[in-house]
C-alpha cells in the first residue's frame, strides 16, 4: 500500500461549527519563512481575538525559539531537505518523508484547523500535502519573486497562493495567485532619525551606511566591509552601522580597536530594527525576500549583495526585481569586495537618485500584506 493510496478522512467540525476559526501554519528553516507566518498570526488574532494559531515546525531551527516567543504553540515534524550533493544523510530522506507524513496527519487530526497556510520551509511539504488530502483549505505565502520548490509543488492543491512580487506569477500557471506583498514586523516606521540616531550613539549630522547580512552576517559581506572600511569609514562625514553576526562578532570586535575606527558601531545584531532603519540613509543588504520588503515599507535605498548559495538563484532574481522598479542598486556577490567602497561612494555622491530610489523602494510596499491575508483566511473559514 502506498502512502497516496491511503484514504484520509476530514476531521470533524471544520465546517458548519460555531467554534472559533483555527489556522494552522507551516513554516521553517529561516526567519524569512517563520516571520511571515508570525505576522500574519498576529493579524488574524488581532481581528479576530478567539481565533487559534498553531505552528508546525522542525526543532533544529530557528522557529523552535522564535514561534513560543512570540506566543503561539509549535509542534515538530521530522523533515529536512534532499541534499543536491551525494550525502549519506540522503539515506534518511525517505523514512524522515514517511515519519514527516504521518505527524503531520496526526496534528491536523488533533488541532482541527479550518485552514492551512504554509510560508515555507521544510515542515510546508508534508503538512500541505496531507492538508489537501484532507480536503483542508490550502493557503501558500511565497515570498520570493521566483517561487521555491514546495510552493511549485503544493500550489495546484491551493486555494490562493500569496505572493509578494508579480514576477512569480509566471512560474505558477492555472493556480489562483494574489499579488498582496509580504506581511513584516509592525512599528518598523514609529521613529524618527534622531531617535534611531541616539539608540546607536551615532551623529545626526551625519550619514549614516547600515549594513546587514542577517543573523548568521554573511561571510562576503563581511570580507567586503573589512577590504573596505579603511576608505569607506574615512569618508568625510560618512558613519557606518554594522549588525555583522553573532558568529563574526567577537573575532571582530577584537581585531578593530573603537579608538581606530569612531565611526563604527560593530554590533553582533539588531533586535531594534525601527531604529536602525530610521537612523540609516543607505543600506546594504544580502538579497532575502523578507529583507527587501522592509526596505520597501522603510523607502530605503539599497546596495543588494545577493547570495549565490540559495535555492534557484531566488535572492539574485529578487535583486533583479528591485532594480528593475529603480529600488535598489544590484552589487554581484564576485564583484563586492573589489567594488563595495566605489559603489556607496558613487550613490552618496548623488542624493537625488537615492531619493529617487527609496521612493520606488517605498512605492513597491505592501504594509497591509498581513491583515490583507488574515482577511482572506478568515473570509474561507467563514463561508
């Protein structure tokens, strides 16, 4: 007998029952997937203040921490990817899609959700498909302009699939595809500049370059920034602002002495990201989905670094999206040690263009992307 042979019954009470609405949310391995489904959690909670969220997750990452911080239960699934290299760990991926199918069909039996929304990560596979096997209401959130394997996988199950750049439409044909944004943490414009300026002790009179590489600070912009700082720090009237990672940060921290370098703040991450954004004139980025559509809602220009160690290239095709709309300035991974100080440089020495751009940054944003998806959940749950 094989596992799509198997005939899996609808829990009880997902239509017609007067309880409050259930979601059940997959979403893993990155905070680009786990964010999204938080937010849009806390949307439909907001409007809807009996409604349930759950979360389904794995517990090696990061949403093992992050989906109990933000007050919501998580159960784990036993999942991981299908390395592209020859690994014995590719041994275990049969039993662990096995395993991985028959948790997630004892949660949905357990939790009774009225639907199912899955951001991605390795937990939205096998959750979805058991989902649609259910006959479950399957939503997607993609949050990247080229769509990743499990949402091209699960999409013709869905009801909607979310996404955040038109640019992934194409790649989802005969599916029902809504182009609402991606949902970002709330509060990201309360301050103003000389309020993020003081969080950071930095001048308000001057301008101010932040630079982020995510929690883990990414090693080429980190190599870059260092082949850099002497000429970028050195620019008159220039201040840097670098979250470089926690794995970075003591190592550096030692290596570049405060009296040596004033005009950096060397943190090993910002947790304020209102502040820092408020503060910054200038940003640059690696080239996530989640990060791009901060910089939208902020109207920040950008210096994007894609990663080139990413599924499908999809941090290089959501820079080329950003450019393609004049929001960003697109820095190639080989290119950015030898190059970084020429293209801040050049862009500070034109602020008309970076007002231009972080207009057509500000111009892409979808601010209402959580509650606009919350809305549409709740409009399934209740027919």
């Amino acid at each position: 007998m094989t596992l799509s042979s198997i005939h899996i019954s609808t829990p009880e009470a997902a239509t017609g029952s007067l309880r409050a609405p259930r979601l059940l949310v997959a979403a893993g391995g990155t905070g680009g997937h786990v964010y999204p489904g938080i937010a849009i959690a806390n949307a439909l909670c907001s409007l809807k203040p009996d409604a349930e969220a759950h979360f389904v997750g794995t517990r090696d990452r990061m949403e093992w921490d992050a989906v109990p911080k933000a007050g919501y239960g998580i159960d784990p699934v036993w999942i991981s990817g299908f390395h592209r290299h020859w690994t014995w760990k590719n041994l275990l991926f049969p039993f662990k899609l096995i395993v991985s199918l028959l948790q997630s069909l004892q949660i949905l039996r357990r939790f009774r959700p009225d639907a199912v929304l899955c951001c991605g990560g390795f937990a939205s596979g096998p959750i979805g498909w058991v989902a649609a096997r259910m006959g479950i209401p399957l939503f997607l959130q993609e949050q990247n302009s080229y769509p990743g394997i499990t949402t091209r996988l699960l999409a013709k199950h869905a009801t909607t699939v979310f996404t955040a750049f038109e640019e992934a439409r194409p790649w989802l044909p005969d599916v029902q595809v809504r182009n609402v944004g991606n949902p970002v943490r709330t509060g990201l414009n309360k301050l103003d500049r000389s309020e993020g300026c003081a969080r950071f002790g930095l001048q308000e009179d001057r301008t101010t370059l932040l630079i982020m590489g995510g929690s883990g600070g990414a090693r080429t912009i980190r190599d870059a920034v260092l082949a850099n700082l002497e000429e970028l720090h050195d620019r008159q009237g220039l201040q840097i602002l670098w979250p470089c990672g926690h794995a970075y940060h003591t190592d550096l921290a030692a290596e570049l002495d405060p009296e040596r370098w004033p005009q950096l703040r060397l943190v090993p991450y910002i947790d304020d990201m209102a502040a820092a954004y408020a503060a910054s004139d200038l940003v640059v980025s690696r080239a996530g989905a989640i990060s791009l559509s901060e910089l939208m809602v902020t109207g920040k220009p950008s210096i994007l670094i894609p990663s080139p160690f990413v599924a499908g290239d999809h941090q290089m095709r959501n820079a080329e999206a950003m450019t393609a709309h004049g929001a960003a300035q697109l820095l190639p991974d080989l290119q950015a040690t030898e190059r970084l100080a020429q293209v801040v440089q050049e862009m500070l020495a034109d602020p008309d263009t970076l007002k231009t751009m972080g207009d057509a940054a500000q111009s892409l944003s979808r601010p209402d992307a959580a509650k606009t998806i919350a809305i549409t959940l709740l409009e399934q749950i209740n027919r």
